[in-house]
C-alpha cells in the first residue's frame, strides 16, 4: 500500500475536505470536532489494514491531522493513480483516524483511528447491499448453478434441467430465457456465448401474491464459463497486443433508484485491449444507454488492470463521465484458450488467448436534490479475439 500526498492541513481547520480524485464522491471530514451534530469518538485507539493494492492518502504536516468518517456511513477516496478504498464507520460513535504530525507516511500499512467500527474494502459496500447480488449457485441441481447451465447447453445425452429437458433436439442457446419453479420462483436468465464459452445475468424473484402486488425476495447474479480451458497462465510478454471487441458481448441488468431489476433489452459493445508486453488488460462498456434508460452514462470504464500469473484480472470500474456522482464499481474474468500453437514451419510458440469472459458492477448517484437516485448497472461479458491473435 501507498499512502499518497495531498496538501497540509491542520486539524483546526474547519469544514469538510473532499477526497481527492474522487469526482463526486462522499466528502470525509478533516477537523477535531464532528460537525453537523456528528457523535463525539469515544474508546481507545484502533488500527485498520488497508487492502492490499489501495491506495489511502494522507499528508505529511507540522501537527496533527484528524479525518473524520460518520457512523453510518461510507466515504470513497482514490488519489487518482489507482483503484478506490471505501472506508466504512459502525457503530455508536463516528470514526476518527489519526495521522501524526511530521513523519513521512508512504509505505504504512495500518491507519490508526478512535471511536466507532472503521472497515476498508475494494468495492463499494452499498452497491452490494442494495444491489442484492449473490454468487452463482454451485450446487449441481440448482436451475442457476454452473453445472446445470453447461448440462442444459448440451445436445446430446443431457441430463433433464429446468432449462432443457433430457431427449430434446434443441439445446439451451445465448438469449433470453424464463422459467417459474414449483417453489413459485420465477428465474430470468440473460445469456451470451455458447456452451464452449458463455455469460450472462439472472434475477430470482417470488411473484407477488395479487395482481397488483409487489414480487418479493429479488435477488441478482452474474456468471461466465464453459466448456473451453482456462488459459491459465499470464501471457507471454513477447505476444504484444490484442483486442476483444463484440457488438453483443454484454449482457446488462440494472436497477435505478427505488425500482425492481430489469434486464437489458438487448446486449451491449464491449471493447477490450490486452497489452501483454506490459501485462494489462482494460477497455469500455459502449451502448448503455440504449440497453437500460434515459439519464444513464452510455459508456462503462473498465480501468486497466495487471494480469495474474493465472492469466484472470480484477480491477476497478465506473460510469464514464461526470453526470454521476459517488461512482464506485468493479470488474473481474479470466482469458480462455490454448497457450500455444505450432507455426507453419513447425515451430512451436507462445500465442494470444482466444477468448475472454467476465463480470462487472458499477454504481453511481444522478440527479440533483430530492430526484437524486442510486443507480446500478451489471452484467456478464464474453468474446474471442477479434485482432492480434
């Protein structure tokens, strides 16, 4: 971790200072006292590891310095040079960290605070929390699970699922697909690909018990996988670069302030660039605007990212522009295919992925006043190499 420079400050001053490089994000308090009638910090001192690879800035001052976060609440900083940290205050009590006067701070791995529960992670807690998102089932006969999925993909000697049953000629295909269990569950699923490689979202709802009743217990997920092998290593360095472009190579489901989950009426643009010489991997999200509703960003940053030595990523995302404020987000996924191949005049090399697939969440606030709303946008990607393989 690297604890970043921003301008001194005393700890008399008053006021809010907004982090740095947040582009609208929560403001985290700088004074000795909790403005707004903010509960004083009671307890002795605590420390709080920051997650490895984030960055928390603080400065280096002739005294000092106290930043205060309020219980109950999240607050966003990046210094513009790499992912965000969310530090987030439980408790009975608002967190106060402090930072010592005169000692230079890079390279410090535990921030030390008084008063509430101070946490840090690498995505935004709200947007999990209101998003409702829940990892996909593992358990074969589960309608979700990533067994059943692939068995449904099948054409021959399937087993029956919820999704195709055992006999049928017609094998699950990409699109959209919706069954009602016996439990009273209904499961959308919004499916990319092929049984070699596929992606895609699902909601998982109970209809409501009138007409004009509300569905309950709404929950939302994203997958990828398939039949084609992992391709398991980091690229070679010496493959340069190569581009994972699809015009139907998303598949969105969002959420806009207090409303249900829908799903994307039809798949997004995805642009992806691997720079393998360098080891990373970003890229965009294009057409969002059309595939969820008015007022959203159209284009998703997948900032770049390093490449694993298992040849998978994660790395931080967000809506594109400044319409929205408080963006947070994240994206993850892994290259597909072989590693090698033998050349024309039977030499064998190293070559680029294949394919590559995904998943990806990002969350933002729009609009001014009492028509501020939260917003969400996820989804599940996928393509094969479409330049530079």
């Amino acid at each position: 971790m690297r604890i970043s420079k921003l301008s001194p400050l005393a700890v008399a001053m008053a006021g809010a200072l907004a982090l740095a490089g947040c582009g609208g994000s929560d403001d985290m308090t700088n004074g000795g006292t909790p403005p707004g009638g903010g509960t004083p910090p009671a307890g002795g001192a605590k420390t709080l590891e920051v997650p490895n690879g984030l960055n928390l800035g603080n400065t280096v001052s002739t005294v000092e310095q106290s930043y205060i976060v309020r219980t109950g609440d999240t607050v966003r900083y990046t210094d513009g040079e790499g992912a965000p940290v969310f530090l987030t205050c439980s408790g009975n009590a608002d967190c106060v960290i402090r930072v010592p006067a005169g000692a230079e701070l890079d390279g410090r791995t535990m921030v030390s605070y008084t008063g509430g529960t101070l946490s840090a992670s690498k995505t935004d807690p709200r947007s999990t929390a209101r998003a409702g998102n829940v990892p996909q089932p593992t358990a074969a006969a589960d309608p979700l699970s990533a067994e059943t999925i692939a068995e449904a993909f099948k054409a021959t000697n399937r087993k029956a699922t919820v999704w195709a049953p055992a006999g049928s000629a017609s094998p699950l295909t990409s699109g959209h697909h919706e069954v009602t269990l016996v439990s009273g569950e209904t499961i959308e699923l919004d499916l990319g690909g092929t049984a070699a490689l596929h992606w895609g979202n699902w909601i998982k709802y109970t209809a409501p018990a009138t007409d004009v009743g509300k569905r309950t217990g709404e929950s939302v997920g994203q997958f990828f996988g398939g039949t084609k092998p992992r391709y398991g290593m980091k690229p070679d360095d010496g493959i340069d670069e190569a581009t994972y472009e699809l015009a139907t190579g998303v598949e969105l489901q969002f959420k806009d302030g207090p409303k249900d989950w829908k799903r994307g009426p039809s798949p997004a643009h995805l642009d992806l660039i691997a720079d393998f010489n360098a080891g990373k991997v970003g890229g965009e999200i294009r057409g969002v605007t059309a595939r969820t509703a008015t007022g959203f960003p159209d284009v998703i940053t997948l900032k770049e990212t390093d490449i694993t030595a298992a040849g998978t990523f994660d790395g931080a995302a967000e809506f594109k522009g400044s319409t929205v404020m408080r963006k947070s987000g994240a994206w993850d996924g892994a290259f597909f295919g072989s590693t090698t191949a033998v050349s024309d005049d039977d030499v064998e090399e190293y070559v680029a992925p294949s394919d590559v697939a995904g998943t990806f969440e990002v969350a933002g606030r729009h609009g001014t006043g009492t028509a501020a709303k939260d917003l969400h946008v996820r989804g599940g990607f996928g393509s094969g190499c479409s330049n530079g393989c």
